[in-house]
C-alpha cells in the first residue's frame, strides 16, 4: 500500500511513532504539523492523499476544526487520531465524516488497518459503477438479497471492501432492513467462511449472565455454576463472532468487551488467566450508537472499536426501485411455503405498495404479503393497506412521527392478534416475524404488551 500523508499531532513522541510505522507501511509522510497553522501551510507545498488529525493540536484551532477546513476548501480526506471517551466531542467528529479513526493507544496493526480501510474508501467510486449483478457474483453473496437500487448496491460494494480483511464491521440499520442477512453475506465472502460462525443477540442475554455467555465461567464462579462453561468469544476462536443488538448491552458488560477487542485475549468468570483468541467480530446494532454514547448508555471507546468499518443498511423507502421485486420474490416463496400455486398481484396492491412508506421495512413487507396470501381467493393477492396509507392531502397538513419502539410494537401486536397469541411453533407469532421465541418473549416484555393488549 502507498499514498501520501500529512500527520496533525503535538506530541513528539506520538507523531515520531505514527511516522516510523507509516513509512515502514510504505506510506510517504509529506509533512509533520503540530497545528492548523502548520498544516495549511504545509499542503500549499504538497498536497497530501490523506491527513491523519489529532483533535487537540496547537493554536486556536483544534483537529475538528481543521477537518472542515480540510474537507470543504482543499478536498483533503481525513482520519482521527483519538483518544477521546468524551461523548460531547464524538456528535462533532462523526458530523466531518472522517474515514476512520485511529484510537489512542494504537500499534501497528490499528495503524495499518485504519489506513488500508481509509485508502479501500477512497478507490471504491469506481466499484460502484459496476451493475448490482456484477457485484453479487463478484463475491458470495446469499441469494435472498433482493433489489437493484444504488443504495443496495452501495451496501454489496462495501461488503466487497471489507470480507477478506478481519476488521471489526459495525452493520447499523433500522429494524427489519436485512442486517443479519448483510451480515451473512460478508461472512460467506470472507477467507473465515469455513470456520465457525457464532451468533449472539445481546438483547436477550439475562444481564447477570453475560459475561458467563460471552467469556466462559469456570465451576463454582458463582451460585449455578455446577460445571466449567465454554463462552461465545471462545467457540468462535479462528472463525467470526455476529454480536446481534450490540446497543443493548449493559454498561458493565460493555467494559468487559472493551477488554476483550483491545487486547485480543478473554478471561473466564472465576478465572485468573487470559487467554489468547483470534475472532473477527460483527455487530449490529438498530440503535444510533453516537446518540446512546451521547446519552451516556454506550462507552465512547467500545463506540470506536465497533465502528472500524460502518455498513449502514438503507430503510426500504430509501429503495423503493426494490420494492416491488421484493415482493414478488416473497410472493413466489409463499407460494410454495402455503402450497398456494397460480398466484399473483392485482395492479391495486403493485401500485400502493410503492407509495407505502414501510416502518417496519423488509420484514414488515414479507408478514403483509404472507397474510395477503393466506386470505387470497381466486388466484389475486390483495395488500390491504388502505388503514395504513396517507393521502396527499394529510401529507400536506403533516403527519404524526412515530417512533421505530411504537412502530414495532404495533406490528408485533398485530403479529400476536393473527396468530390468537401463539408464540412457538409453527404458525406462531415468532415464525411468522422470524424472530427466536425467546427473543419476542423478551421483546414483548420491554415494549410492555400485555394479553389485554391482544383484544383490544
């Protein structure tokens, strides 16, 4: 890897080590500057590919400050150099849109990843003009992922970048966009894929036994532990870890997996001695994860170990080109799921559909099909989503926002009502919203349902 390098940063020491590793990376360091000042000056000799920013520098301006500067006036992409767990300062530093950032105290390794990733970004423009198809059989992606539209093929293209790399990749997204399905994707096209693939939904994980789930215990640790316990982190050794609703994860636990990502090594519960793993973690998240460290509900420092590598997966009206062969290919499923042949769309339903905003997105699309096909009659599938849509003539006056939590909540309401309350088992509520019961058990319980809710 080569490219050019401007390096921001006021302390000697710092900045002599961030210059000997990136010329030993094979990076050329065009100039050195402790401050704004310093580095203005210094690009009109030689612009550089890349600046590498401290935040706090010399001078009146601070690294932020710079970035802007940098990014609207001279076209210079940027890195952080951090070490800020202050979560008043990270709103301001994502706002930049830095290409990554490089966290305080760094080695090598952090150093060469953050450059690589940074330099990918750079040169993927011209992936991105590579039809849908040609990026899906590029690498192997799963065949469920449906659509044509430029934000998906955005998406696959990033995918691309990162399979065959083992840097922590954050998939953010709101509920039922595909982040699992994403997340399998980069997995099969990763040199990981023939090892193990551990998945863990943090929001389900009793918050006195995470630790024990995610690292292991050893017997007699704690009341319970009748026997030694192999964690998550440790099944996953060699292969990938998928940390499913990483922004449930409760602060104590959060220090914990800091640990674990920094220094690469577990240690069980009741146990003394850590151990060595090699896991390349995935996390999803359908949380705003700079608002909840903002917020004071997620560490600052595990925000940007996570956040490597950002995938953000598009809502289904950010695609609407993808809507309709969505549907069809849920249609053509369900089909052959209900043992209901000949079927197919009125012109009604294809046309509302594409209007239809879609809260609950993919996986709101895919449940109102299976109902539809179910009360189908005479070969036509009709959506009702005449209590769902808003006219024009609403729009203008404005609509009531609400929020995902109230969105899910109604759906799952809905979901139980269908199904007259089952939960497991075939035709249950966690079936048809493809969920794992215990995780609609714990969903329901936070949104407050109640069976009183169910006949209302």
């Amino acid at each position: 890897m080569s490219g050019k390098l401007l390096i921001v940063e006021d302390e000697f020491i710092i900045s002599q080590d961030i210059r000997r590793i990136t010329s030993n990376l094979g990076y050329a360091v065009t100039a050195m500057a402790k401050s704004a000042d310093e580095a203005l000056r210094a690009i009109t000799s030689e612009k550089p590919d890349l600046a590498l920013l401290d935040i706090n520098i010399l001078g009146d301006s601070n690294g932020i400050e710079l970035a802007g500067v940098l990014k609207n006036k001279h076209s210079i992409p940027f890195l952080y150099i951090t070490s800020y767990s202050d979560s008043s300062i990270l709103k301001k530093m994502n706002e930049t849109e830095p290409l990554g950032y490089i966290l305080k105290p760094f080695d090598k390794r952090d150093i060469r990843v953050a450059l690589e990733l940074a330099f990918t970004k750079l040169q993927s423009n011209s992936n991105r003009s590579l039809p849908v198809d040609v990026v899906k059989k590029d690498i192997d992606l799963s065949q469920h992922i449906v659509g044509e539209s430029m934000p998906l093929k955005n998406v696959l293209t990033m995918i691309k970048q990162v399979a065959n790399t083992d840097v922590t990749v954050l998939i953010e997204g709101e509920t039922g966009v595909g982040k699992e399905l994403m997340m399998e994707a980069l997995f099969k096209s990763s040199n990981r894929s023939n090892k193990s693939l551990v998945k863990v939904n943090c929001a389900t994980l009793p918050s006195e036994l995470i630790e024990s789930v995610l690292f292991g215990h050893e017997k007699g640790s704690f009341t319970g532990a009748t026997e030694k316990r192999i964690g998550k982190f440790e099944q996953a050794n060699g292969g990938t870890i998928f940390l499913d609703e990483i922004g449930e994860l409760p602060l104590p636990s959060q220090s914990k997996l800091l640990r674990c990502l920094q220094e690469k090594e577990i240690e069980t519960v009741g146990g003394s001695i850590q151990k060595k793993i090699d896991v390349r973690v995935i996390a999803a998240t359908n949380k705003n994860l700079a608002d909840e460290v903002k917020e004071g509900n997620f560490r600052a420092d595990l925000y940007f170990r996570l956040n490597v590598f950002p995938i953000k997966v598009p809502p289904l009206r950010e695609r609407k080109e993808d809507i309709v062969p969505l549907a069809n290919y849920f249609l053509k499923r369900g089909i052959s799921k209900f043992n209901k042949p000949n079927m197919e769309f009125d012109d009604f339903s294809l046309k509302k559909m594409k209007t239809y905003q879609w809260p609950g997105n993919i996986r709101e699309l895919q449940h109102y099909i299976d109902r539809a096909l179910l009360l189908a009659t005479n070969g036509t599938v009709h959506l009702d989503l005449s209590d769902q849509l808003v006219n024009e003539e609403e729009n203008k006056k404005g609509h009531e926002l609400r929020s995902l939590e109230d969105v899910e909540r109604e759906q799952i309401i809905y979901t139980l009502k269908y199904c007259k309350g089952k939960i497991r088992g075939a035709g249950g509520a966690a079936e048809i919203l493809k969920l794992h019961p215990n995780t609609l058990d714990f969903r329901i319980k936070k949104l407050g349902i109640i069976k009183e809710n169910l006949f209302t």
